[in-house]
C-alpha cells in the first residue's frame, strides 16, 4: 500500500488530507461564554456536606498549644543555660566571657535576620495569593465583534 502525499492512510484504508496553516486577526475571534446551568427545583443551593468528615473550622488546637509551648520551654531553657554558660567564662577570664558575649550576639542577631526574610517572604506570597484570588474573581470581559469587511 502506497501512502499519498497529501495525507495519511488510516487503519481502515482511507486517507485524510492535512490541514494547511491558517492565520487570523484577534479581532475576529467571538469568545462566547456558556450559561451557568439553573439549580433544579427543591435542590439547596449550598454545597453539600459529607457526613462522615468533620466540619474544619479555624482556631486554637491542642497540637499547636502543644508545640507553642514546647518551644518556648526549650527556647527558656536555652536561654538559661547559655547565660550560666557566658556568666562562667567570665568568671573564668574576661576575655573569653566577652568573646562568647560577642558570638552569642553573632548568633541572635543571624537567628533574627533568617526570621524577618522569612516573614517578608510569607507576606509577599499572603500578596500574590490575594492578586491571584482577585483576579479570578472577576468575571471575563466578553467581547462580540462583527467582522469588519
């Protein structure tokens, strides 16, 4: 079997012919929107809750105080333990108390900038999502031109 030059042969024997390229004006182009579907008489208009789920609702969990708590214990702790730390090499030397002081400050000062860049990066993405929210909250421009001739 011979293939044409002009398309290809299917299973079945024929052929089809290809399509040739084709430009349009974007001008030209109708969008037409489909109509939102009516509700059916006696069907409520809120969504559905599936009763073996429960409903999720925003607030304070067990598991969150939990782990609040928990960090701050150990961040006190922490606390304490690097200040009897420092208070004992100064009581050893001086110097070598003031260069803990100054690598401690090190330290705080890196574990601050880490958690600002952080906040600044959950804000600008808390921004997008909002732009993105807005954005396809609003309805399509439908717009209907007659070709010009």
């Amino acid at each position: 079997m011979t293939k044409p030059a002009s398309g290809k042969t299917t299973s079945n024997g024929a052929t089809t012919s290809r399509r040739k390229p084709a430009s349009f004006r974007v001008e030209d182009v109708e969008i037409v929107m489909a109509p939102e579907p009516e509700p059916l008489p006696g069907t409520p208009e809120t969504e559905a809750e599936v009763a073996g789920l429960p409903k999720l609702e925003r607030g304070l969990r067990w598991g969150s105080i939990f782990i609040g708590a928990l960090g701050s214990l150990i961040g006190l702790l922490a606390s304490l333990w690097l200040y009897d730390y420092v208070l004992a090499l100064i009581a050893r030397d001086d110097w070598i108390g003031w260069v803990a002081v100054v690598l401690l400050a090190l330290v705080l000062l890196a574990l601050l900038m880490i958690i600002l860049r952080e906040l600044a990066g959950l804000m600008r993405l808390g921004r997008s999502t909002r732009f993105v929210t807005r954005r396809t909250a609003r309805p399509a421009k439908t717009t209907s031109r007659s070709p010009s001739t």
